[in-house]
C-alpha cells in the first residue's frame, strides 16, 4: 500500500518536527544548566523528550530511504551526549 503525497509529506513534517525538538531540547538544556549539580530537571527533561523522539520514529513506517534509519542513530547519540552529561556533572 502506498502512502498519498499528503500523508507521506505530513509523516515526513513529524518526523523533522520530533527530531528538531528533541534536538532543541537538548540544545536549550544545555545552555540552561549553568552550573553542575546532582538535580539537573532540565537534562533530565531532555532525555525524556529524546527516548519520546526515538520511540516514535521507531514506530515511523521505514520507507524513507534511509532518513528515518539516521534520525534514530543521531537520537541515539544525543540520548548518550545528554547521559553522559548529566554522569559529568554529577560527579563534579
């Protein structure tokens, strides 16, 4: 079954939009956690929103020439950016 113009052009619009928020999550957490502590809601809250965007792209329809495949990999590595920032900070 193919995918009409509409649905495979909004399907791609998500996409991007839940890939460009949890990228701009973890960006604006990181320019908000000034300072290192053990709490950290807002890193915290950008990890959610990641494993949210990875969740939803893995239930994403894979026919998108790869697209979808390297969305995954890029979320990947920023849930481990953000993970590895919180370890950072917590052992400060």
């Amino acid at each position: 079954m193919s995918e009409t113009k509409t649905s495979g052009t909004t399907s791609r619009r998500s996409l991007v939009l839940v890939f460009a928020l949890g990228i701009a999550c973890t960006i604006g957490a990181n320019a908000l956690v000034s300072s290192a502590r053990a709490n950290q809601p807002f890193m915290d809250a950008a990890l959610g929103s990641l494993r949210a965007a990875r969740a939803n792209l893995i239930q994403a329809e894979p026919n998108k020439g790869g697209h979808r495949d390297r969305a995954i990999d890029l979320v990947d590595r920023a849930i481990s950016q953000v993970e590895e920032g919180i370890a950072f900070a917590a052992g400060r």
